[in-house]
C-alpha cells in the first residue's frame, strides 16, 4: 500500500490573474485586487484523478487550509499529521513543519500545490533531512520553472499514484522582485527525487533566438480596429518592439490601433477593454511547450474565450519543445483548445505543432 502526503499552499498562484507576477509578500494586494484562492481548485483535479487510479493508497496531509477537507472531499481518509500555525495566513514554515511530518509518517512520496517557492520548501526540508523521498507538484503558482511539476493537476494525479521509477530533477526559483521588473534571475534551489514519466514537465529553457523577421510579420499583418493582447516573453516582446512600443517584458500588455491601451495589464484591466474583435498572441515556454498557464494566468479562460489566438515561436524554439501544452484550469477548454495548431515561424511561415 502506498502512503502519499498531500500538502497544499493555499495562497498559491493568487497573485497571477490580477497581474502581480507571484504571491510572495503580495498576499495582502493581491486580495485587495481581488484575486481569488486557486491552489484549492487545482489540488481537488488532481486528487479526483489521483483518487481513479489509486486504488490501495492512504493519504497522509496537513489541517486546513492545507490539505484536511479537500482529502476528505475527493473520498479518502485523511490521516492528519499537523496543522498551521495560523489558518488564516498559512506560511512557508508550515509546509516544511508539513513536509518533515510525512517524513516522520513514513510517507512513500509527497504530493504538493503550489509553485516554485512551495517547491524549494519541500525539496529543502528534505535535504536537511537527508532524506529522497519523491516529491511531485500540482502546479498552482504563478512561476512553475521547476522540472518537479506534472503538466497539470490531473496528470500529477494520475502519475504519483501509479509512479514505479525515479529520477533527480532540479528545484529552480526565480527572484519575484526582479521578476516584476521585467528581468528574470532563476536559481537552482534544490535536486529533487520525483517520479519518472511523460506528463512531468521539464525545466523552462531561459535561450531564446533571432525573431525579428517573425515579428516583423506579425506587425505587418495587424488589422485596424482590432485589440491585440500581446503576452509575456521575449519572443513577443519583439513585436511590441516592432509595433513602436518597449511594453512590460514579463506582464500582458493590450494595443489596438497604435496605441497602447493598458501595460502589464490584469485579467480584469483585459476584459473592460477588449473591443469587437480581439487576438491574444503568445509564445510557448520554451523546454516545456505551455502556452497557456505558465505565467501568463491573466489570460484566463474568461479573457481566452473573447479572443482569436495567435502562437508565435521560433523554429529552434519549436524543435525543442516538440508538442504545446495548455492549462488554463478549465477542463473544457483545454480540451478545446487540444489538437492541430498554425504557430507562426517566420514573416509568412507557419507550422502545424499539435497541443496536447
């Protein structure tokens, strides 16, 4: 029988949809902007999907809001090993007090929500302890940098109840502040154990190449009247460049007819000004293939359903991806958006890249 501890931070990815780039030390603002728990939605898909195919494992997790009821409410009994310090506002010593307590209920691999930050907690604590329990992550933060994540919360399900070999993977994290700066400063944190399998991602590729005939193209090809939702990223940040302005290099910005509408821009500050026809342009993550759910959460489902989608990359950056991924935490429309897709390459060039 396998034991598999559950922990989740519940504040995680709260920051993302209001356009704060993270949650650390925000917490507070991101609330007044009101941003919404998403860490809770994320854990249940993937302790429905864990609860399909596991049959014969026990769940070890944390008191609420970091686990309990939402064991209890995907059907299993929750064996409670701890609980925070404070419900109200839960911290990054709650999920290692948590994560030292499966060790000592001798879990056989630890199932956590959250992002990059709640990555470095678990992968830490456990080697401080010394200890190669594996871990796998729900992703739920605004930064999923890290290669310990499943590709969606349902796919971290399916994978850590049925998991039989492991690798080393690394925890990296990235600088929130600078983040929302527009620079990124990664770090290796940690090498975690975690489960062998496809749907596991693999660490963002930070490389990039020469766009500048793919945005040319895009620029030449704007249409009056129509609103352009131009998504983090260096490879789209070129076309704000070729489109006259320098924009927000990590944050969503909106153009429509010259002119710049909103920089680094909310979910809400994108659908108070989307117009009659509206195009959301993005590039993938590079390494992992995510288009959407990766840094980009203010283009969420609600904006994604208004707007044409326009997919740009380069063709090393493509090569290497392989397939795209979506994970905009609605089910249905992932599952619409999952198929044969045009991504443009160049100034005319477009590519079929599937999205799984």
């Amino acid at each position: 029988m396998r034991r598999i501890g559950v922990v989740v931070n519940p504040i995680a990815g709260m920051g993302g949809r209001v356009g704060l780039k993270g949650t650390d030390g925000k917490v507070a603002e991101a609330r007044e902007k009101g941003a919404e728990p998403r860490a809770p939605d994320r854990a249940r898909a993937a302790l429905e999907s864990l609860a399909e195919v596991g049959d014969g494992i026990t769940l070890v997790t944390y008191g609420d809001p970091m686990g309990a009821s939402l064991v209890r409410d995907a059907g299993f009994e929750a064996d409670v090993v701890g609980k925070p310090r404070n419900e109200d506002e839960t911290t990054s010593e709650d999920t290692r007090a948590a994560v030292r307590a499966f060790v000592d209920a001798g879990v056989d691999a630890i199932l956590f929500v959250g992002g990059d930050g709640t990555a470095v907690d678990v992968a830490e604590t456990l080697d401080a302890l010394a200890d190669e329990t594996p871990i796998l992550g729900v992703p739920a933060g605004v930064k999923v940098y890290s290669s310990v994540f499943g590709v969606s919360p349902r796919a971290a399900g399916r994978i850590v109840a049925s998991f039989s070999e492991t690798e080393r993977a690394e925890v990296n994290d990235i600088d929130e502040d600078a983040f929302r700066g527009g620079e990124v400063v990664t770090e290796l944190r940690a090498v975690a154990t975690v489960p062998v399998a496809e749907q596991r991602q693999s660490a963002k590729q930070l490389g990039g190449g020469t766009v500048e005939t793919l945005a040319e193209g895009v620029a030449d090809s704007v249409e009056a009247g129509v609103t352009y939702v131009l998504g983090p990223g260096s490879t789209v940040g070129a076309i704000k460049d070729a489109l006259g302005f320098e924009g927000t290099t990590l944050g969503v910005d909106v153009w429509r007819d010259g002119e710049v509408l909103v920089e680094d821009a909310a979910e809400a500050d994108i659908l108070d000004i989307l117009g009659e026809r509206n195009v959301i342009v993005v590039s993938p993550i590079g390494g992992q293939g995510f288009v959407f759910g990766r840094g980009n959460q203010q283009l969420s489902p609600a904006v994604i359903r208004q707007c044409d989608l326009e997919v740009v990359a380069s063709r090393r950056k493509l090569d290497d991806i392989g397939t795209l991924r979506v994970d905009t935490g609605d089910e249905a429309l992932d599952e619409a958006l999952r198929g044969w897709l045009k991504v443009r390459v160049g100034r005319h060039e477009r590519r079929l890249v599937e999205v799984r």
